[in-house]
C-alpha cells in the first residue's frame, strides 16, 4: 500500500533529480544557447508563423461525384457550390456564437466519371481558387476556425438525354444561366426535395474544418475522398445559427456495417496549396502503366549478427539483493531482473540510478554494493544510526493551523525563514565506486543554511513562540497579563484585611512581577522606584498611611534599614506639594472627619470596638485615629 500511494501522491517528482535522468524525457541543449534578450524575437516570429498561411492560393481540382445509386445517370453534370463559414467566438451579450457563410464559387463536375473523364471535359479537371485572404477575421470577431462547405445540386436534363455528353452538359449551362437571368428557379420544388434515397434533384453536403483550436492547418495537399450527407429541401442559407440550436436526433438503422461506407456518396478531388491562381480547368494527370516491384526474396543483404555473449543495451541485468542479519549470522538472497525499487516499485532506468535511489530514499537500511560476475549484488542491512526523528526546519512544525495563511483580521507576522533555491554543487562524476563501502559522517556535505532552522520556546510553558511574540522578550513572560489578572484575584479572596491594604498589595505585587526584583538587596531601590511611578497614585487613593505601615513591615523583616524608611517616607511628602494632590488630601480629610463623628455620635462616645467606615483605615482606638488624622493634616504645614 505505501508504495502504490508514493506512485499515486509522490512527495517530489522522480524526474528531477539528477541522478534520474533517464526518466527525463525532455533535454536541455536550448539552454546553453538561451539568451534573455532574444525572447521578444522568438515571440515575434512564432506569431508571424501564425499568420502565415501555407500558399496564397488553396487550388481545389474536382475529380467526379461518385453514387453507386445513380448508375443510370452517368455522365450528367453536378453542380458543387463552395462556401467557407467563418467560426467566431461568442461575444458576451450574444446569445449564440456567430457563423459567417461566404461563396467562393460554383464548378461543373460529372457524376460517376469514367477514367478518362473529369468535371471540365475529356481528360479535364474543373478548378477552383480559394485566396488565402478570405481566411481573417471580420467585423471584430476573433475567428475561432474555418469550415469548407461543400453542396453537392444534381443537374439532369431530360429533354437532352439523347444527346452527347459535352453537347448536354453545354445546353445544361445555358439553360441555368437564362434561368439565373429570370429569376425562375432551374429545379422544381419535387427536385429540390428530391427523392427518400437519393437521386436525380438532390441535395447533398459536406464540410472539411481547416483550422484547428490552436490555428494549425488541418488540410493538406493530397487527394481528398469527401463523403457527403443527403439534405432535405432546404429553402434557406447555410448555417444560419449556432449548429447547437438546429441539433436533432437521427435514427440509425440496424443495418450491417460491412461496405455500408462503399453505398454513400463521395465527392472527390485534389487539394494543394499554390502561391499561383490555377485556371479554371486543369488538366488531368495520366496514370503511369504498373510495373512489377522487386521484390527481395533473400535476405542476404542483412546485417551481420550480433556475436554471442554480447549483451544488447536493453536486456535486463541481475540485480542480487543479500538481506544480512544480526552481524551477517544470517542472509537472505532475493534476485530480480530489473531496476525496480523492491520497497516502492519505482523503475530507475539504470544500476547508478537505483543505488542511489536506495542509498537517499530509504534511509532505514545501509546499502553497499558488490560487483557480482552475473550483474550486480547489493548488501542490505539495517542503519543503526537511523534516529527517525523530523531533521527538517523544525518551523514546519509550528506552521500556522489550516485557514491562517490568508487572514482576514489583517497583515499576519510570520516567521522568516530560509530555503536554498538553486544549488548547484560541483558534484564527482556518476560512478558505481562511490557505493562500494558505506560513507563515514565526515564525508557528508555540511549544510547550506546555518542558524535558520531554530526554534525558540517559552521559559515557563515550554510553547513554541510564535511569529507575533518575538519581540516580546522571553524572560519578561512572569510579567503575562493573565499572571497579573490571577494575582489580583487571589488578593482579593483575603478576608482578614481591608480594602487599602488590599489595594496597596495589588500596586506593589504588580510593580516587582513587572521589574522581576528577585534578591533581598534589590528591595531598597524597589522602594524607591515604587514611589516614582506610584507615588502620586498613592496619595489620590489615600493610602500614605497603609505605605507607612508597608515600610515599617519590611523594616522589621530587615528587608531595608531605618534610612530607607526615612527616605521614601520624606519622598512621598515632597510628592504632596502637587496643589491638585493638597485639595484630594483636604477632601478626603473633611470626607473622614465627617464620617468619625457621625460614628461618634451614634456609639456614645464609644470607640473602643468602633470600625472605620472608610475602606483605607484599619481598625483601630478613636485616640489612635484622632491622631492620625493630625498628623496627615497638619504635614503639609509643616512641610512648608
């Protein structure tokens, strides 16, 4: 099955590679010649080839009319009208392809001729000129192909039957010509239609195409044996639509097929193509006498035969493959006439080609080959350094899922990448030395693109990046959104603190996951960083006191020292010098006062459990708060 799916869906083409070349059936001579600048000369010829005709003049000689049903009537005269319609491609707002129908002339041709009669007289053929100009396009329609319309009129002239035949066929002419002059039809309606079977009065027809789809000439000079079709009465022009809109059925009856072609009528005559306009009849060549062919009884003069033991270039060659297992304890011989790969059937045309195949392809098994006196043996035995595993740019991969390589949200990163194109190494000649023993890892090529095929993975989920994460530095991912969504919501399931220190611990846990301060030392300069992009956040939020318990906290940890505390504590007073901080201080002061003594009033002056309403303040004893709310307000006084 694997081998019948390779030939159906093969990964590369066989014929390609280098060492296949005979399964090339196309060379490649032209290239050396190839110059860029000649490729508009080349184009400008070959449509100059395809507008030129093959003469300037396609000469028609009419040889007879041939019927076998119309015996009776040897000798009269067919009257062939020639008509050439122009096939066009259909337009867009056409509702079928238009069809030009144009007369070229009308010839005189006898009906079941003797040898020595033709269509113009004794020894005479009637001729007909067809110049090559009538074969363009017209009124802006591209001209799809040409068909040559032949219709065949049966002329009999019953008044003038006892006379000779040119004497008939004279009087023939002038009788259509004063018919012509009169406007009066030569040929009763009961001529017109004829006779079921055919005969004297009918009609025929038949067509020849000139061109093909590609605008080649179909129609060469020889002799043309036309077998034309009977044609009911038929009052209008030929062709007047498209042949698809006029389609019919036919019966056909079941009548026997041997010699049914020798009973149809057939209109002969010679074609060619001249550059000179041929007259109107022509003579007609004579038939040489037979003479007897010398025929070679004796095949004496034949070529020397080949001596024996010499084997021809297409006799097979024994190919001996030695199965080895576990270090040659055991073989197994398996022989073929053939270059037939045994594990995917391919036929590699020559010994070079197959172990080479084997040696790229299957690289599961080692192959080393042995010259053998009745062809060739190849060693097979199983690689042990086969590791199985991908060896190709690791970014096929990851490549993006089925659907993306279009998107329709927008412009999509992609990794680059590197792929060799065209390589073109100075490769040793094809010979079968290069197979004797097995190659070491030294004498393999080095790779052509080092450094592209890498793939980077995330440090902490072990993903692969993708194109669009590239610039985002890999040791920075502590700092991922969803990381600092879960930690925010983990702080906000404590229930033993308020909402100041909640959203205190919030800024300061967002600010070292963001900086990744990770040692004991970094803790000082944290502090102070944490001022200088939070420190006017924390006064618009009130929280200058949860700071201060914060510092005092990692003070007794001895995380920071005494200074540390000074320091950051003294630069977040300068901080409430902003006036738009100082008003947000004193509403939020007279927002607290307000709140302390309604609280007061409604416990009676007890505040030994009270519980702040404010969400920035712990709880704590009324003397403890009075204090503290002083102290905020009378800092920036002091301050100043």
């Amino acid at each position: 099955m694997n081998s019948s799916y390779k030939l159906l869906k093969p990964i590369f083409l066989q014929r390609t590679l280098y060492y296949m070349r005979g399964r090339m059936s196309r060379s490649h001579k032209n290239r050396m010649s190839f110059k860029l600048d000649c490729l508009l000369d080349k184009v400008t010829q070959k449509s100059e080839r395809q507008n030129e005709r093959p003469a300037s003049y396609l000469n028609i000689a009419f040889t007879g009319f041939h019927d076998d049903k119309l015996e009776g009537v040897c000798g009269d005269v067919a009257r062939v009208e020639t008509f050439i319609v122009k096939m066009c491609h259909k337009k867009r707002k056409e509702s079928s392809a238009p069809l030009m129908q144009v007369s070229v002339g009308t010839q005189d041709v006898n009906i079941n001729p003797s040898e020595g009669e033709g269509g113009g007289g004794c020894g005479r053929n009637a001729c007909l000129s067809i110049p090559t100009h009538n074969f363009t396009s017209s009124n802006g329609h591209q001209v799809k192909s040409y068909v040559l319309v032949f219709r065949v009129s049966l002329v009999h002239d019953q008044e003038n039957a006892g006379e000779p035949v040119v004497k008939r066929r004279r009087v023939g002419r002038s009788a259509s010509q004063d018919s012509q002059d009169s406007n009066i039809p030569l040929i009763s309606t009961n001529a017109i239609n004829g006779d079921s079977h055919g005969g004297v009065g009918s009609t025929y027809a038949g067509e020849l195409v000139m061109f093909d789809r590609h605008g080649r000439c179909l129609l060469t000079p020889g002799q043309y044996e036309l077998m034309l079709e009977l044609q009911a009465g038929e009052t209008t022009q030929l062709c007047k639509s498209s042949p698809k809109k006029n389609a019919s059925w036919e019966s056909i009856d079941t009548l026997k097929f041997d010699g049914i072609f020798n009973n149809i009528p057939v209109l002969k005559f010679t074609l060619n193509w001249n550059s000179e306009n041929s007259t109107s009849v022509i003579e007609r060549p004579r038939l040489r006498p037979l003479k007897p062919l010398d025929v070679v009884l004796a095949n004496s003069a034949s070529t020397k035969p080949k001596p024996q033991g010499v084997a021809s270039p297409e006799a097979p060659q024994l190919v001996l493959y030695q199965f080895v297992y576990n270090n040659n304890s055991r073989q197994q011989t398996e022989a073929r006439r053939d270059f037939h790969c045994p594990w995917c059937s391919l036929n590699c045309m020559a010994l070079y080609s197959l172990l080479k195949h084997l040696k790229l392809c299957h690289a599961r098994f080692t192959f080393t080959y042995v010259p053998h006196p009745k062809g060739a043996r190849i060693d097979v035995a199983l690689n042990e350094c086969y590791d199985g595993s991908y060896a190709g740019n690791p970014q096929d991969l990851v490549a993006m899922p089925a659907g993306f390589a279009f998107s329709r949200s927008g412009p999509t990163r992609r990794t680059p990448t590197t792929s060799v194109l065209v390589c073109r190494p100075k490769r040793p000649k094809p010979s079968l030395s290069e197979f004797l023993e097995q190659d070491d890892d030294f004498d393999l090529p080095r790779s052509y693109i080092l450094g592209h095929n890498r793939l980077y993975h995330h440090t902490m989920t072990c993903l692969p990046i993708q194109p669009h994460e590239l610039d985002e530095d890999s040791e920075g991912e502590h700092d991922s959104e969803w990381v600092r969504q879960k930690t925010q919501m983990m702080i906000d399931e404590f229930s033993d603190v308020n909402e100041g220190e909640k959203e205190l611990m919030k800024m300061w846990n967002l600010h070292v996951m963001k900086y990744n301060f990770v040692g004991d030392s970094q803790i000082p300069l944290a502090c102070s960083m944490f001022l200088e992009s939070h420190g006017t956040e924390l006064l618009r939020k009130s929280l200058y006191r949860n700071f201060v318990l914060h510092m005092v906290s990692l003070h007794d940890f001895g995380l920071i020292g005494t200074g540390v505390v000074y320091k950051c504590i003294l630069h977040l007073q300068n901080k409430m010098q902003d006036p738009s901080v100082q008003k947000q201080l004193a509403a939020s002061w007279e927002e607290q006062r307000r709140s302390s003594k309604k609280l007061f009033s409604s416990y009676n002056g007890s505040s030994s459990s009270f519980v702040s309403p404010v969400k920035q303040e712990s709880t704590c004893s009324s003397a403890t708060s009075n204090g503290l709310t002083e102290e905020s307000k009378s800092s920036p006084t002091k301050s100043k």
